[in-house]
C-alpha cells in the first residue's frame, strides 16, 4: 500500500429506538490505499453500514461517531454538505446491489450517466454524451448506441449492474464502494465486470471497497480482506491467506461453504460464540 | 426408493413469450426425466429459461409439450387439484413469496384451507417442527422474521399439503452461507425422511455439486447437456458452454489448492 486514500477509525454507528440502542458497528478501523480491500460478513454485520458512512448517507436515525474518517484533506466527519454533494460519486463512487431501485425508472439508462458526467465535469452535453456511450462500451455492453436509448426496465438485471458502474466509473472518481455489486450477475458477466473494476485499479489507482458475502470471490479478487461479525472486525487478512484464518468465525464460514471438488455428507453449520 | 421410476417426465416442453411477430423461445424444446427421490438440477445462466420451466410445469406459463406427466398424471392441459397437492414450489426471495401482512401461522393455514386440508393444525405444528421453527415464532410477520427463518417458513408452508416433489427456485442464494448451509441440511434432511423428489434450479455450481446426482446445463432455453454431478465436477462435460460455465464458476470460485487435491 503506497499511499492512503481514505482513513477509518473507530467508526461506531448506533440506532436508538424504543427498544433501546442497537449499536450497528461498534469501532471500525482501517485504511484504504491503491488496492481492492475486500469487507466480508452476513447480513447484519454493519458491512454495508460501513460502506455508507464513508459517504454519510446513513439513515437520519443513525448516529454516527468515529475518531476519524479522512478522505485526503477532507475531514468527512465535519464537511459541509455542500462539500459532501461534490464528493459523492465524484471522489467516491457507490454502487448498490440491486440496479432496479438505483436507476431512474422513467430517464433513459445512456442520459442516466451522461447527466453524472455533466454534473461532475461542467462538459457540454454532446461530449458527456460521447462519454456515456464509451463508458457502456467499457463496461462490455454490446451495441452502446441502442443501449443508450433504452430504458431500466428493458435491461437485465446484469445489464443494470453493468448501467450502474457505468455510471459511478464515467467521472472518474478515486474510490468506488461496489456493496455486493455483483452479486446479482451470472458466473460469466461477474467475471467481465471484475476484470473492469482490477483494471481500474491496477491502471486509473482506483481504491475499492469490496463489501460481499462471498468469501470464495473475494479470496481470489481483492487484496486484502476485512472479516465483521455484529460489528466488529474480527479479523484482518491477505486475501490470499483466507485460508490461515484463525478467528473461528471466519473458520465457521470458509467451512459452511458447499465445495465443488470435495463433496461432503452434510455442511457444517456455524455455531456462534456469544463473546466474538 | 426405487430408482427406475420416473415422477417427473418431460418431452419437448416448450415456452414462448410475446405475439406474432415478436415472438421468443424462452424455453425451447426441452426434454428430461426425474426419478422418484431424486434431486435433479438445472443450472444455466439468468435468461437461459431454467426458472420458465418450473413455472410452466405449476401453470404459471402457458406452454406446449409432447409429455408432461408428474407423478403419473399427465398435466398437459389440466391439473386436477391432485397436482397441487402432490407438487409444491419453493421460491428464491421468501421475503416476496410470504403474504406480508399475514402471520407465521396463518401461511401455514391458508394452503391448507384451499386445499380442504384435514387436521391442518396438527399438521401445520408439524410442519414447524420438520423445518426446525420454534413455536415461539407463530404469531410473527415475516418482516419480524430472518432470512433463513423465512425460507423455513416458505418450506414448512410447501410441506402441508405432504408434496411428492419440491421445485426448488434458487432456495438459497438470497441467503448468507452459513443460513444457507443450514437450509441445505434441511433439504436434505426431508429428502431423506419422506422420500421428496427436488427439481432445483440454480446458478451455484458448488450447491449443485452438493446437492444433485443429475443436472441439466441449460443456454438460450436449450439443454446443452444433461450429465451427472460427478463427470460435471471432474471434467467429464462434453460440451463448450458446459466447460466455459465451469471455468468461469472456478475464476472465482474455491481455492485452485482444493481444486487440484481433489483431482489428484
């Protein structure tokens, strides 16, 4: 890790409801370089929690503290909102698992991210347009020039996915979130999708935030690897020593996997310890 | 169990969607058989007609088939209320296949009622027990529930009515791998008390692996290949798209390491 693009301490984020408080994430700490940073849990784990914060788009209920959240010079704990307005999808890019309920239902998907790259860019329309239609050719869609005047609900769910990191790469920003962005796809779209998202890394510098539930997917695409249960960071690894792990969390998950190679009768299943 | 008797037969089964003109095989002469007891997959890719098939064995679809018999009752044009009783479905997302505003106990006594059902509450107490659902859970909304404890419930609600065959829509890739483990358990557990018949269609190749002996590969509505679990995983597919749906499962998939030993 060269250098450090956004830095997270002690990120503790808590709902109080009538039922008392229920802390989300309870003190998260790590930082961020030129790489694919890999954050894994179940649902409920405060993975995506996480991911939001950064860009402080926490529901109003959350209350948000940390030590601190620095994305290069600025301080996002206290920026203005104005500040923050520039920042989202500029400097930091988020990508959503499910494109049905991101895109505009009712706005053409190729003006979806021209507008993101007028927005960000002050470019006149016919070059944000020019834009758009390469950023679709990037992003593997076939026949860019038709695919700009369709709407979201005549795409598949991986061609939306695919509209939607379209949309957060066309203005170039620093760090892309991609919370379970791929999940949704098949085998051989996810693939596309991934080479696209390590070649932004490896060449542009992009810093990626890989929140996914795939422990396999993500041993083998991102460098580092965050493991949170209930809040917490129970573990930090090289991705590719996911196998060393010893927290018995991450043991319990890497075990409930069904494997392909080595069948087995039953899969173990989790048991979990009150005290992680 | 015996093993040479199909429950579910299908020949030539095809679907098309849209009007004259604009017309699309979504699933396009398609032909398999399942044993009694048997878990049989279909794995393709998003669009390739593996859930369509499904669909047109409930009636959801309308469809045309040169056979179409499931526990030896032939369902081409009508299903007697038989059908229903005999085949039951188990959907991908159970947060969209439970009724919102409706109870645990009450998803479980509504097939019943439809289906004229005798001793629906003992039965629906049973139900709960085989899925491994405590008691304390009947008076929740499924909102007030978790992933896996809805996807219990979705499996309890299919288990009323003492189904022969399950069809299974990709029952757990909505749900974390230990939950999914879990429900995987489970699946298997039923199977092996009261002898179910899972047609089961996924895009996981390791919950293929696990979970079928036989499986249909499917693209574009078509099957590639029909082959067994055990050539699918050593590399006994005969065909390109098999071998490059493999390939593309494995980029990301288990650790190469495992991968090796087990074909060494």
């Amino acid at each position: 890790m060269t250098d450090t693009l956004l830095s997270v301490r002690d990120l503790k984020i808590s709902f109080h409801g009538a039922s008392g408080t229920f802390d989300a994430v309870r003190g998260v700490s790590f930082d961020l370089g030129r790489e694919k940073l890999g954050i894994v849990g179940e649902s409920g784990s405060g993975k995506s929690m996480t991911g939001r914060a950064i860009m402080r788009l926490t529901p109003p209920a959350a209350m948000v503290r940390a030590e601190r959240i620095q994305l290069g010079e600025v301080n996002i704990l206290s920026a203005s909102e104005a500040t923050m307005n520039d920042i989202r999808g500029r400097r930091i890019g988020l990508i959503m698992q499910d494109p049905k309920y991101s895109l505009n239902p009712v706005v053409t998907v190729g003006e979806q991210i021209a507008e993101a790259y007028r927005i960000h860019t002050r470019s006149s329309s016919a070059q944000a347009r020019e834009r758009a239609v390469a950023m679709l050719g990037a992003v593997q869609i076939r026949e860019p020039e038709r695919v700009y005047r369709m709407y979201p609900h005549e795409m598949s769910g991986g061609m939306g996915q695919r509209i939607m990191i379209a949309m957060m790469l066309v203005s170039e920003p620093e760090i892309l979130i991609a919370d379970e962005a791929t999940s949704a796809l098949d085998v051989t779209v996810r693939l596309e999708i991934l080479n696209l998202l390590n070649d932004m890394v490896q060449k542009r510098g992009l810093g990626l935030i890989f929140i996914s539930h795939d422990l396999n997917l993500v041993r083998r695409f991102c460098d580092r690897v965050l493991i949170m249960y209930r809040g917490r960071v129970v573990e930090t690894l090289k991705a590719s020593d996911l196998d060393q792990a010893t927290h018995p969390y991450t043991r319990g998950l890497l075990d409930a996997m069904p494997r392909i190679h080595t069948p087995r009768k039953r899969l173990p299943v989790l048991t979990r310890d009150a005290a992680w | 169990m015996n093993t040479a008797t199909p429950i579910i037969e299908i020949e030539d089964l095809t679907v098309t969607f849209g009007v004259d003109g604009d017309e699309r095989r979504a699933v396009d002469g398609v032909s398999f058989s399942v044993n009694r007891g048997e878990t049989f997959g279909l794995v393709g890719e998003s669009g390739s007609g593996k859930s369509t098939i499904l669909r047109a064995i409930t009636g959801l679809v309308a469809n045309e088939a040169k056979v179409m018999r499931l526990a030896g009752a032939d369902i081409r044009k009508t299903r007697g209320k038989d059908f229903y009783r005999k085949v039951q479905m188990v959907f991908q997302d159970p947060y969209e296949a439970l009724h919102p505003r409706h109870t645990v106990w009450r998803q479980l006594m509504e097939p019943a009622r439809i289906q004229n059902i005798q001793g629906a509450e003992a039965r629906g107490h049973a139900a709960l027990d085989a899925v491994g659902l405590s008691r304390s859970l009947l008076w929740r909304y499924p909102h007030q529930l978790s992933g896996g404890q809805r996807q219990r419930v979705a499996i309890a609600r299919a288990l009323m009515s003492d189904p022969e065959i399950l069809l299974l829509d990709e029952p757990t890739s909505a749900l974390d791998v230990s939950v999914q483990a879990e429900i995987l358990n489970l699946l298997c557990d039923l199977q092996d008390e009261r002898g179910l018949t899972y047609l089961m269609v996924t895009h996981d190749l390791g919950v293929v692996a696990h979970m079928c002996k036989r499986t249909a590969v499917m693209q574009a509505g078509v099957i590639v290949e029909t082959l067994g679990v055990d050539a699918l995983v050593h590399g006994g597919a005969t065909q390109e798209y098999t071998r490059k749906l493999i390939a593309a499962s494995e980029a990301y998939g288990e650790d190469p390491h495992d991968a090796a030993q087990a074909r060494a």
